[in-house]
C-alpha cells in the first residue's frame, strides 16, 4: 500500500510483539520513504505520557479513542453533502 503513493494518513499500533519493530520506528522510517504521508498516529495500550511522539508520529493516542479524536488527530475533516 505504502509504495502506491496514494496512502497520506497511517494509524500504526505502537507493540507488535517481542522481536518486532515497535511502531514509532515504522512510523519514522515510512515517513522518511514515503513522502505522500502528511499525518501519521500510533496507538497505544500503554500511559501515553510515556511515549510522546517522536520521530514522524504526529500524535500517539490511547487505543481506546473516540472516532472524532482521531479524525482530529489525522486533521481530516468530513466533508459536506450538497443539499438541492
């Protein structure tokens, strides 16, 4: 997907597991290669006081997040249907 060209926003989970990169490192290392990513969030399960963003990610959030903060935090906005 990344290499399309078409992708501008990611959602990355911060823990993948033991051996695995963790997602702030993904975040980085996309956004170095791709450049078509305007915003990048990671995901956390953990105290995000501890993990603030860093390196490419422009906001971490809790993995439990409302859909509204995450459009925020992606700064995409709805767009308006056309009323007749």
């Amino acid at each position: 997907m990344l290499r399309s060209g078409r992708v501008t926003h990611v959602i990355c989970d911060q823990w993948f597991g033991p051996g695995q990169p963790l997602g702030m490192n993904l975040v980085k290392k996309w956004k170095e290669q791709y450049e078509t990513i305007e915003r990048a969030v990671v995901l956390t399960g953990t105290d995000i006081a501890k993990l603030p963003a860093t390196g490419g990610v422009d906001m971490v959030l809790p993995k439990v997040v409302e859909p509204a903060e995450l459009i925020e935090a992606l700064k995409l906005t709805k767009k308006k249907k056309k009323t007749s």
